[in-house]
C-alpha cells in the first residue's frame, strides 16, 4: 500500500520533494520531467531537475526518487536514460501523461497515446538500454481525445517490458476537471501482471479510500492533492495503521513554507523570489482558509523585504 508523490512540471522540485518526504507517509518520488529531443544532455542539466542523483538518488530522508523523461523518439529517450543511469539514476520514468499545449505541439506527453505503438516503441528502447536491475516504469493518461485507447496504451506498456504503470484517470481532453475515473484503472489492474498506481483527484482520506476501491489499486499517487494538504500521505498512514495522528495546523505550515521560501529565494531574481510561494498558497488555500488570506495579502509584492513583511505578519496572527 505505497503512497507515491506526484511529478509536477513547475511546481515538485527537490526542495518541495525534502519537505513532504519529511512530513513523513511518503514511501517514493518522481522528478519533474526532462525533456528529451534529439542530442545527449549533459550533467548539468540531469542535475538540475534531479540532485538526488549525488546522493544514491534519495530524498535527504532516504525517500526514493525516480527520474523521470520526456520525450518522442525512441533512441535518444534510450541514450539518455543510460546516460542517467551512468550518473546515479536507480530507477527510470517515462511521460506520457503531460497534458500541456507546448509539449504536446512538440510530439511529448499525452499526445502520444493517440499511438500506442510508439508507447511501445519508445518504452522497450528504454527497456533494453538500461541494465535490468534498473526499473522502468510509464505514467499515462486515459487516453488523448477521449478514454478509448486506455487499454490499448495500458497493454502497451506492459507489452514493452515497463517494470510499473502509473494511470491517472482522466484523458487529456478531461484536463484536470472532476471527476477522476478510477473505475477504468480497475480494468486496466485486471489484465495487467504489473503493478499499477492509480493517480487523479485524491485530495482527502475519503478520496484515497474510494480510489482504491473502483481501481482496485493498493498504490497510489498523489500530486494537487498532497500539495494542498501537505500531510495527507501522513494522514493516510495514520488511518491505515488506526494510528492517533494530529493534522499539521496552519501555523506549523506557515513556518514550512516560510522555510521553503528563504531556502529557494537565492536561486530567482529579486522580482520573482516569491512566486513559488504564492503559487503553494494558492494550494494550500483549499485546505487552510488562512493561506486564501495570506495569499491576498502578499500576491502584489514582489521584493524580499515586503514578502518577508507578510510572513512575520502572518506568523504573528498564528500566536494570537
């Protein structure tokens, strides 16, 4: 029964991956995807998006992080996932889940399963360059104009020789609309002899519970859901185990974030320095109403100090 954190492009990089394996209830991680095109990437770039590569390709906790790809063609998917693997990687991810117009206008992401033979394709190039002891599992969608190529895509997969399947259950075209339809991961859980992960609209213990029974899944993946309530995988584990569990209260995860922001503010330039942070509140304000507040309070200010300004205010209210 593992709890998976999700990639999300822009938004679960290494240090938002330290804080939540940290909270705890988290049992491994995907990088946000790299984007593969014709030519071998350098270190640097591998690094940038995964620095747990130099440390066994571990979270600062221990939790293990796959790295994930992006990409068209098979044989630089494959080079480059060698490559990784010759740098630390210990487990191999391929996208074919992101939804995004950019990516999907360059042949990467949902777009491709639109044709499951190129799914095919490009995960058994993978297969086969790395060694066999390295994993390599695939995150799809239901399909891309609708959900009628999900088994197809599914069997694709595991036909290709993938170690694991991530399936969030809604097609490109479905977007990150309500409702997820777990129910067809059931089918796909049914024919394949691969574990399956099931992925889409878990933002409470009630969700993860009915996502677990129409898909019929043990493991599951979280991604909006864990970053609006940043110890719901915690959660989760406390109620599997009928452990008592007290929910991290708005000042714990206003200290968190403000943590999060003095750790990452050196890398943007002064006028974007706290844009990751608004963008977590925005999260977060679905399961703290004081986040919304925070939120209106600091979404106009751009310098360190008057984002700071806002922190100490808001920190202050938590004492009150």
């Amino acid at each position: 029964m593992r709890i998976m954190l999700a990639p999300m492009e822009g938004v679960v990089e290494h240090h938002v991956r330290d804080i939540l394996t940290r909270i705890g209830g988290l049992d491994g991680c995907v990088t946000e995807f790299i984007r593969v095109t014709d030519q071998k990437l350098p270190y640097r770039v591998f690094y940038k998006y995964a620095q747990e590569l130099e440390h066994d390709s571990k979270t600062p906790n221990g939790t293990p992080v796959k790295v994930q790809l992006l990409g068209s063609k098979p044989e630089p998917m494959a080079i480059n996932a060698l490559e990784l693997v010759q740098y630390g990687a210990k487990s191999i991810d391929l996208n074919f889940g992101c939804p995004a117009k950019t990516v999907n206008s360059h042949e990467g992401g949902a777009c491709l399963l639109r044709t499951p033979d190129r799914v095919y394709s490009i995960i058994k190039a993978v297969r086969d360059a790395v060694p066999k002891e390295i994993p390599v599992s695939a995150k799809i969608r239901l399909g891309f104009e609708d959900r009628s190529t999900y088994m197809e895509n599914a069997s694709a997969v595991e036909s290709a020789g993938a170690n694991e399947l991530t399936v969030h259950a809604r097609s490109k075209a479905d977007g990150y609309k309500p409702p997820a339809y777990w129910h067809y991961i059931a089918d796909i859980k049914a024919k394949l002899k691969i574990p399956v992960i099931a992925n889409g609209e878990i933002w409470t213990i009630d969700d993860y519970i009915k996502c677990r029974e129409q898909s019929q899944c043990d493991d599951v993946m979280l991604g909006r859901g864990l970053l609006s309530c940043p110890d719901l995988a915690r959660q989760i584990k406390a109620h599997l185990n009928n452990e008592a569990y007290e929910p991290l209260t708005w000042a714990e995860i206003c200290q968190m974030l403000f943590d999060y922001y003095k750790k990452t503010t050196p890398l943007y330039d002064g006028r974007n320095c706290g844009n990751r942070v608004k963008q977590w509140l925005m999260y977060l304000s679905r399961q703290y109403p004081q986040a919304q507040l925070f939120f209106d309070d600091v979404k106009r200010k751009s310098l360190p100090y008057d984002i700071e300004e806002c922190f100490l205010t808001a920190l202050s209210g938590c004492k009150i």
